[in-house]
C-alpha cells in the first residue's frame, strides 16, 4: 500500500521542485485564482484523492511499519479513540520525529514519561490549542517525583508571548540498559510549550525556529505533541524536514515530501489551509534568512518590522535565538526516506 501510494505522489509532484530563487515567484503563481480557484488549492486536491479512500479507513489497523498503536498510552476509556504514536523520518535519521497525544490524564502521563525515557528524546513540543494546564509537567520549585517512578525536575524556565520553555532532568530509581536512561543536567531535556496563538505564517516560523535552535545542540529525537497527536504535531514535523531540506539542498517540492508524509499517516496536513500555510511560511523563511544574502527580503522585513516598532514584547528578549543554517557538516547529512 506504502509503495503504491508513493509511486502516485511522485507522478503527482513531477516538476514541482523549487529553488530559494524561484520559490516566491511560484508561490504568487501557485495562488492566482482560474476559474473560482488557485492552482495551490488543485495541487493540494491532487494530492488528496491519493489518500481518500485511506481516510475513509481510519477506523481499521495501521499495516505499515512505520506507524504504530500503543495499546498503554491513554488506553483509559476504549470506547474513546485509541491512542498511537507516528514515527516520522528527518533529513539526517530514519526516526527523527516522534507524533503523539498530549496526556491528560495521570496513567497517560506516566506512559509518556516513560517514552521519553526510553527513547533519547532531546526536545519535546506541546502544541496547544486551548489554555487548558499541562499537569504532567513537575512543579517548577518541586523538586519531588511527580510521576512514579520519574523524578522530574525543573532546572530553567522562561517563558514570551510564543512559547513557555523549561529545562527538565528525569532520572528513574532502576535503570536497565534495553529501557531507561540516568539524565543528568548536562543531558537535560527541552520542553517547549507552544501557548494557543494564531498559528500564521509569522508565529510558526518563530516557533520551528527556536525548536530547531534547541535540537541542534542535541543529537537525539523530537517529540510533537497537539490534542489529537496529529494536526499541528504532524505539521511542525512536516516544517521541520522541509527546512532542513531547504536549508541543506537549496531547492526542495513541497507537495512530494507533504505526499511521502501522507502516505505513513494520512491524517497530516489533510487540510488546505495548513497545506497553504506550509508554503507561506517557508517562503516568509526564504526571504527573511540572513543565510540567503542574494535574496529580496523587503516583503516580509517591512512587516515584521512595523509590528516590532508598534508593540514590544519583552518576554521575547529573554530567550536568545540565532537565525540561519544550524549544522555545520554537510558532508555528514543523508537523505532520509521522504523523497
């Protein structure tokens, strides 16, 4: 079925392979309107007939390999839906991206800690849609266990109007070396909490920004986390790889990496609005990078700069970013099984 799909996207996506210097003036092409509507929304449509039938079987077993059911994680009320994880490639790894349910619920939370402590789980970001509180997270001044048998504890905080950001260290009381793994402060985890925001274009590329920020000074696995563990986990997984591609190659076809995606998970991205908002923010990144020096970036700096000059955020000089390519070795990076 993997297979089959993948060999239609790639007929599908034949010529849409775009390079930093073409990519803006495809984007004002892609969403001209004829007849009543824009060559994007036909693409994302080509696109979605591939997986149609597949989302009308949601109800019934994942057969491919790289999506699986976890029977543990919020395995509380079976007639709710069930609870899975996705795991997704990246631009250097097999597994990079990890696609789950923010845990609600004090045995959910439990499982989740301990997928974190038994992947090398790095960075881990909760997207959220409501104000609803995250109670798995420790106390800040709480130095206590939380979830037996992890001991969670706070070693930084901070937090602007995008974004909460905490350092945490988890340590169990029995570690085997086929499971869980002792973390000290040096190896402390990320976690960012994405708080409910307009998810446009400007807000998301500052988002993907600092999480790339925080997994490039770590070599271990991500973990995306939204309500349902797949609309907006999926697509920061989906951002994620199409930069690192970007960034790395220069060129890169959105709707043939969005398609491969699909085809392990056809829930990501089935929307056109999050498809669309793909594409601006990868052209707001384009043009306003200072990696791409040739580039006209007046687009986007005039908005953005009339916004800074008209509103102040002071939570956002607290953390400091640094923009631009975040590894260093290109000759190291590999394709990963997305094209």
């Amino acid at each position: 079925m993997f297979l089959h799909e993948a060999a239609q996207v790639a007929i599908v996506c034949m010529r849409t392979t775009l390079t930093i210097h073409d990519f803006n003036d495809r984007l004002k092409l892609l969403e001209q309107s004829h007849l009543g509507k824009t060559k994007l929304e036909s693409e994302f449509k080509g696109l979605c007939e591939i997986f149609d039938h597949q989302m009308k079987d949601d109800d019934k077993d994942e057969t491919d390999d790289n999506v699986y059911q976890n029977s543990d994680l919020g395995n509380v009320d079976q007639d709710k839906e069930k609870s899975y994880l996705v795991y997704l490639p990246g631009y250097k790894e097999k597994v990079q991206f990890i696609l789950a349910k923010l845990p609600t619920t004090s045995n959910e939370a439990k499982e989740f800690w301990k997928l974190v402590a038994t992947y090398n789980i790095s960075l881990i970001v909760a997207i959220q849609e409501d104000s609803d509180t995250l109670n798995y997270l420790p106390n800040m001044k709480d130095d206590q266990p939380v979830h037996s048998p992890y001991e969670l504890k706070s070693i930084y905080f901070n937090k602007n109007k995008l974004w909460e950001e905490r350092r945490l260290t988890i340590q169990t009381p029995k570690v085997t070396k086929t499971s869980t793994v002792d973390r000290d402060e040096t190896d402390a985890i990320t976690h960012l909490s994405c708080v409910p925001c307009v998810m446009d274009s400007k807000n998301l590329l500052k988002i993907i920004k600092r999480c790339r920020e925080c997994q490039s000074k770590s070599f271990g696995k991500v973990i995306f986390m939204c309500k349902n563990g797949v609309t907006w986990s999926g697509f920061m997984a989906v951002l994620s790889l199409l930069l690192d591609r970007l960034d790395n190659e220069s060129y890169l076809s959105i709707p043939l990496v969005v398609g491969t995606i699909r085809s392990l998970e056809p829930r990501i991205i089935s929307k056109f609005e999050q498809y669309r908002t793909l594409y601006q923010t990868i052209g707001r990144h384009i043009e306003t990078s200072t990696q791409y020096t040739n580039m006209d970036r007046s687009r986007y700096q005039t908005l953005d700069n009339k916004e800074e000059n008209s509103v102040q955020d002071k939570g956002d000089n607290n953390i400091n970013t640094k923009e631009g390519n975040e590894y260093h070795n290109l000759d190291e990076l590999v394709y990963a099984n997305t094209a």
